[in-house]
C-alpha cells in the first residue's frame, strides 16, 4: 500500500484556507479532499476508513477538538492532526492528550503539514496492512505462506510455483540455509490439490542416523530395544499431502535406497513389518550446496537425485537480490507485531539504509530475527555489531552497485539500454558488472554482449 492508495480529509471553514491548503497536499503527491465542516467528515469516517484526517479546531458547528473525540471513541486507529491559528502550549497539550497525533499551529509552512500528514499516513498504512495481515493469518491458521520480493528470481520462482503447484512433480529447492526452502514447499503445497492433506517437514541433517530409519518409514512395537509402542513414519503421516526433506543431501547412504524404491513403488514397510503399506504423498526435497558434485562424488545416488530433480527452484541469497529487503523486512515486521501484541514500528530512513547494505549471511531467516527484534525493543543494528559507519569506499561501492542493479531490472538485462540509461559505456559497464558480480538476463543482454 502506498500513498495514493489512502486518503487525506482536511476540514477547514475558511475557503481560500481550505484551497490553498488542498493544493499543496496535492502538489506533494497526496490524495487530498476539501470539506467545510466536522459534520461533513463524520459521514465519510469509519474504523476501516482508509486515511487520516486534518481538522482546524475552530470550525462553524462541531469543533475540531469534538471531532477527535468522536474518531477516539469510535475509530480510535484514525490518526488526527489538529490545526488552529489560536492555539497555545496548553491546547496543543491537551490536545495530544486526548489522543490527537500532531498540532500544528497557523501559520505554517506547507512542508510542516506534509511531513507531519506522511508521517500520519505511513502509521495508518502500517495499521491497515497489520490488520489485513491478522485476517490472513487467521484464514491460513496462523501461518502466512505468501513468497515476498519484487526481484527477477522471485518473480520467476512465483511464476515457477504457480506452473507446477498443482501437479505432483517432485520439486527440488536449492539454497543457502535461511533463503526460504520450506516456505517455497509450504507454497507448493498450499497452491496444490493437496492443501487439506498434511505438509510434514524433515530436517534429515538433524537426525542421528539410528534414528533416522525409524522417523521416515516407522515401525511396530520390539522392532528394536526401546520400541514399546507402534510409530508411523514420515512418508506414511504424509500419505495425501506433502513431504517436504529439508537438507536432503545428508540422508544416509543406506535410507537414500529404502527411499527411491518408496518414491517408485509407492509402498513402504515399518521397521520389524513384512506388511507393505501403500503411501501417496508428493516430495518435495531442499538442498544446499552443489548436488551434482555430491553425485559426481558418489556421496549421493544419481537415481535418486534425478526422481527428486525433475523440477528445480533455485533461491538465490538476499545479498543477490537487495531490492526484497524492504519489503520482506516490512512483512515480517507485521508479522511479528501480531505476534507478539505489539505496535509495528516506523522505520527511520537511516534504519532503512542499513537494512539495504548488510550482507545478511542468515539470509531471510537472519531478516525476520531482526524484524522480531525490533518490534520487541532489542534491537542492534543489522550486522548485530556496533553502530560504526561504513568506509566511505565501501558505502560508494554499495550504492553503486544498488544503482547498476536497479537499471538492469528496469532494462530486463539489456546491457545496450541499461549503457544508455546511465549515460556509460558498455565497456565501463561490463567491467563494473563483472566486478559486482552482477548478471544480465535475456535475449536483449545476450546480444548487447555479442
């Protein structure tokens, strides 16, 4: 939500005032509408009403203070800026007391006003998209499954889900650890005929392997010492829905032979059982690092790797893909203030720089720890050192390779117009692309190379 989409009522008696006033809201960029009385904005308000509102004090009929008390009492979420030329320190207290969000006194400077409304509307966009978050979270049953970012990969990996959520394709997601897997899998499922089946998740690199045998395919009771009760196992719990393995790559040598030959025949046996149990479930495997190297290595069985590799969803690091800082943190910071019962709170401009030039090796996990910090009011800054500015060197590299990236998303990787558009030469560009680690896309950058 931006803010063109909310509204700005500004009730002001004086007509020229009203117009003058109007005009500059406008000119700034605001949505902005003109009414002549208190009276007037009471039909427009409501606790879902999408805006703030700007009132003189002093008004023919209902005072501006007697609007406030009406928007505490009935839209209490509304933020209020009150105005009046006759104002003094103990009104403009009173005022804030009773809930008001700022006081401005005539005559002011239109940049007054329009900082102090921004400021109003970015706290009522905040509240909008937190409550919309709330209704979510309680449709998905406390669990938001949306993938967040406005970049090229993560454009491509919703457009990826979406092509293949609804059959029953093996997926394997690559990635750093913290990039997202389990929320592409969740996706997956989600998007699938399987939604209402079980999702169940396995973590095979945290489980011993004596054990690891036990958690996948179950087993009856004295299948082995300590074995007092029957266990179902993983695959069989998901039976309907979705497996998803997590960190795939370290499943035991022995387990990954048991598995393909589940993947293939869709029957298992629980440890110390002869009775085959027929399993319908899709998996969906995540893994880090280079697995073709791992079955080069033969640390990985190459038959299993390609059932598990019939798709492919790569995550690239946030450090590749800055642009989804802001918005990923700003939906966590929703989140978290549902969370935990608290305001989500305004991000500075300086926070905002320093969000979008850490390097964030925990990626989207490391992200949300520091968005729940935040809310909570333990928050460090987000390399969780000292508050030290960057060498200017290294805060001019950052910025310029924020700068490269930006246009080459604007030019879809064409490397001709992206030269043009920031007035260098392809030459210059390529050098500076290469030093960044910076890739083009597309049939348009492909010729610009050539």
């Amino acid at each position: 939500m931006m803010y063109n989409d909310l509204q700005i009522l500004f009730v002001e008696d004086d007509e020229l005032v009203r117009r003058a006033t109007l005009q500059s809201l406008q000119l700034a960029g605001l949505e902005a509408f003109g009414l002549a009385s208190a009276e007037a904005a009471l039909e427009r308000l409501s606790p879902e009403f999408a805006g703030v509102v700007v009132s003189d004090i002093r008004l023919i009929g209902m005072s501006g203070l007697e609007l406030l008390a009406h928007c505490r009492q009935h839209a209490p979420e509304i933020p209020v800026i009150l105005v009046t030329g006759h104002g003094d320190i103990s009104m403009a207290v009173q005022a804030i007391r009773d809930g008001a969000y700022d006081f401005i006194e005539k005559p002011f400077a239109p940049d007054r006003l329009i900082e102090s409304v921004k400021r109003a509307l970015e706290t009522r966009k905040l509240v909008l998209e937190n409550r919309a978050l709330r209704r979510e979270l309680a449709q998905q049953g406390g669990r938001a499954s949306r993938i967040i970012g406005r970049s090229p990969a993560m454009e491509t990996m919703r457009a990826l889900i979406a092509n293949v959520a609804m059959t029953d394709a093996p997926v394997l997601i690559n990635g750093d650890t913290g990039t997202g897997k389990e929320m592409v899998a969740r996706s997956l499922h989600d998007l699938s005929p399987r939604r209402d089946a079980p999702f169940v998740a396995l973590n095979c690199g945290a489980l011993p392997e004596a054990i690891f045998e036990s958690e996948m395919f179950g087993h009856e009771v004295g299948a082995f010492t300590g074995a007092a009760k029957r266990r179902v196992g993983k695959l069989e719990h998901a039976s309907g829905g979705t497996l998803f393995l997590d960190e795939i790559e370290s499943m035991p040598a022995a387990l990954q032979v048991k598995l393909l030959r589940v993947l293939q025949d869709g029957v298992l046996e629980r440890l110390g059982s002869n009775q085959p149990i027929r399993v319908d479930c899709r998996v969906v495997a995540a893994a880090k690092g280079d697995m073709e190297a791992l079955v080069r290595e033969g640390a990985f069985r190459r038959d299993l790797y390609y059932r598990l590799n019939v798709v492919t969803l790569s995550l690239p690091p946030l450090r590749e893909r800055r642009e989804d800082i802001l918005p990923l943190f700003e939906h966590f910071l929703l989140d978290s203030a549902v969370r935990y019962g608290r305001p989500a709170p305004l991000l500075s401009e300086r926070l905002r720089q320093e969000l979008m030039q850490a390097d964030w090796p925990g990626n989207v996990r490391e992200l949300r720890n520091a968005a729940d910090r935040l809310v909570l009011g333990v928050a460090s800054t987000p390399e969780g050192g000292e508050n030290t500015p960057l060498p200017l060197k290294e805060q001019v590299e950052r910025f310029e390779r924020s700068v490269l990236q930006e246009a080459l998303e604007h030019s879809k990787g064409n490397v001709a117009a992206t030269a043009e558009a920031l007035q260098v030469s392809k030459a210059t560009l390529y050098e500076k692309l290469k030093r960044y680690g910076l890739h083009t896309r597309g049939a348009g950058a492909e010729e610009g190379a050539r």
